[in-house]
C-alpha cells in the first residue's frame, strides 16, 4: 500500500507546485568558501518575511514582531494532581482558565437561536481540559510547577494555542485515541486529561519518545502507567494506516512542520540550516503522508484534527487538501472538513485568528496575546 500512497501523495502535490524538480534539471550549488554564512535564525526571517509578506499582506508586520517577541504560555493543570489547590493557586495570580470561561459563556448565551442551533455540530469538545492564562495585554509569568503531596508536578506549561487541536477532536468517553507524532509530549498529557483510556502515543523519533515518556513519569502517577492507559511507540507514523487500518475513534495529527517561533529564537535543532534545506522543502510531502496515514487508521465515522505550529499555506490548507484528494482517489474514501467557526468564536477572547483562512482554523501570534502560530483543520471521515 505504501507505493500507491506516495505516487498519489506526489501527485496531488504536483497539482498545488509542491513538487521538486526533476533530478536531470538539478544542480549541485558550490558555496565559496568567502559567502557569508548566516545563522539558521536569520534565514529563517528571510524565508518569512518573503512568504509570510505576500499571504499575510498588511498583517504581516504586527506577526512579525510577535513572532520575535516574548512568547505567552498558559498553565495547563494536571487533573492526576491535587487540582483543586492548584487552580486556587492560579486564581491568586489572577489568571482565569480560559477553556472554562469560554463554555460558561456559550451556556449563559445558549438561549441565542443561532448558537443553539450551531452547538451540536461545531461546538463538540474534549471534556475535563483546565488551562489558565492571562488577560490579552497582560505579559505575566507562570512560576514554574513544583511537586504536589503526590509527587507529581501540578501543571504543565505550554502554548495555550496548542491546547485547542486537544478540544477541538471532541473526544467522548470510550473513544479509542490515536496521537500519531506526540511527542514532545504537551498533547499527548492534555489527550489524558479528559480522561482518555485508550490512547496510543507515536513518534518517530526514539529521543523525542524518551522525551515524551519523561513528561508522563512527570505527571501521571505510577498506577495510571501501570494499567495501560496510553501505549507508546516509536513506529514510523506514514505507515499506520497499514498498520491499524480503520482503527481509532479519534486521531491527533500533529506534525513535524518548520516550527516558524522556534525557527527565529534557536539555532539548536533548526531546520533552516542549510545542511537541512532538503528536509525542509520535503515537509508538505511528509505532512500528506501523515494526515493520509491519520485518517486510514481512523474508523469509518471518526474525526481526525490535523495540526502544525506553523503559519505557512503550503504545510496547512494545502496539506489538508492534498490528502483528501488522495483519499478520493486512491482508496475511495470520502472525507469532510468540518466547519469551526463556532468553535473559534467561543475562544476569540483569548486568541487572536486569522480571519482570512480558507480550510481549518489559525491562531496568529499578537502582542496582545502572544500566543501560537497554531493552526488546526477537524476531519470527518464518511467513508
């Protein structure tokens, strides 16, 4: 199966222009010892502010500078701890959890016809999820966790913004769940949260899957790991679909991208090096490969959130249409892009989105509220 998944993957990228050139139009650049050899930090601007600048236009420059600036976190409280003393703590602070207020909000409005009538469909979330931040324009700092009486640590610092795939997938009690790049673990603890108790946590990489298992032994106390609640691996995630084919209730997509925050501040790990240029300009095909992998594995009926830390087009709504399309036509099978625009509006208290995006939902990073990238597209696999 693997063969015909990657020639439909190249071929739905060729139609978007995601495809490289043929091997007899390649050439091998010679750098001279003389150029100038920049950091990955600053090529990484360079690349955004000419992309970046022509799909943002006049929005560009305010994102810009957030992404350049101080990033916000929120406080994501750990349900397996003493949580009623934490949130209490939180609350000293002044921060409010923003997932609470925003469904306390819906239900004092519910009355509205119109967001009755969007509830069922577009308003479906993952239960049980706390996470405190402050107020838009307040630039406070969470202290770092300490060990509770449990001897875990009582909250898990993260971009609040990366919480929302987490609701967005709608889990319900008994749902078998997939989170097939989880590491470096910030999902994968939330997806836990809810009280999930079929979860499947993948990733590639074997030091981000150690990683990843830190985080767990970190929070979740030891009988929690020891009944099998989440199952790690370190399998290669393109092949999934093969491996555990119409599966899961719910799938986690999140997948390696450019990491656009972390590719300005760090050259650690950067996949604007020049050495990893390949790696890079290769990505919207591996995002296809795992999006497609993702929705193979997940039942007939079940929901898929596709998820990258990026603002880039190529590795968001094209990568989303590239594996419907690929479904379509290589396995028959129907999917459908589920509409969010009730669920955006429920946080946009909090976030600030970009109102122009044509598939799924994107958190664009505001001094205000110096949250994300984070973009998220939900799926509905028909068929």
């Amino acid at each position: 199966m693997a063969a015909p998944v990657l020639r439909g993957v190249r071929e739905s990228l060729r139609r978007v222009g995601l495809t490289t050139a043929p091997r007899r139009h390649r050439h091998k650049k010679k750098w001279a010892t003389t150029e100038p050899k920049f950091p990955a930090t600053r090529l990484a601007l360079q690349s955004f502010d000419m992309t970046y600048s022509i799909q943002f236009g006049d929005l560009w420059p305010s994102i810009r500078v957030s992404l350049l600036s101080e990033q916000k976190y929120g406080a994501l409280v750990n349900n397996f701890a003493s949580w009623h003393h934490v949130i209490a703590e939180l609350e000293q602070l002044s921060a409010k959890d923003f997932v609470n207020e925003a469904f306390c909000h819906w239900k004092l409005e519910s009355n509205n016809r119109q967001l009755a009538a969007l509830a069922p469909a577009s308003w479906t979330y993952s239960p049980n999820l706390r996470c405190f931040t402050f107020a838009k324009g307040d630039v406070s700092r969470f202290p770092r966790a300490r060990l509770g009486s449990l001897g875990i640590l009582d909250y898990y610092l993260m971009d609040a913004s990366s919480l929302l795939p987490v609701l967005a997938l709608g889990l319900q009690p008994g749902d078998t769940v997939l989170d097939l790049c989880a590491a470096p673990g910030g999902k994968t603890l939330a997806l836990l949260q809810t009280g999930c108790s079929n979860l499947a946590a993948n990733d590639v990489s074997t030091s981000r899957t150690g990683r990843l298992q830190k985080v767990l032994h970190s929070y979740v106390p030891q009988d929690i790991r020891d009944k099998n609640r989440v199952r790690v691996t370190s399998w290669d995630g393109r092949k999934w679909g093969e491996l555990e084919g119409d599966t899961y209730d719910r799938v986690l997509v999140d997948v390696p991208c450019t990491t656009d925050r972390h590719s300005l501040h760090e050259e650690e790990n950067n996949i604007f090096k020049r050495s990893r240029k390949k790696e890079r300009q290769m990505l919207p095909l591996l995002q296809v490969q795992l999006l497609a992998a993702g929705l193979l594995a997940t039942k007939p009926g079940g929901h898929v959130v596709y998820s990258t830390c990026s603002l880039s087009q190529l590795q968001n709504e094209y990568v989303v249409q590239g594996a419907i399309e690929l479904l379509a036509n290589q396995y028959s099978i129907e999917v459908q892009i589920e509409d969010l625009t009730g669920f955006r509006n429920l946080f946009m208290d909090t976030f600030f989105f970009f109102p122009s995006c044509q598939v799924g939902e994107l958190v664009i990073p505001n001094l205000m509220a110096n949250f994300g990238p984070m973009y998220f597209c939900k799926l509905h696999r028909l068929t």
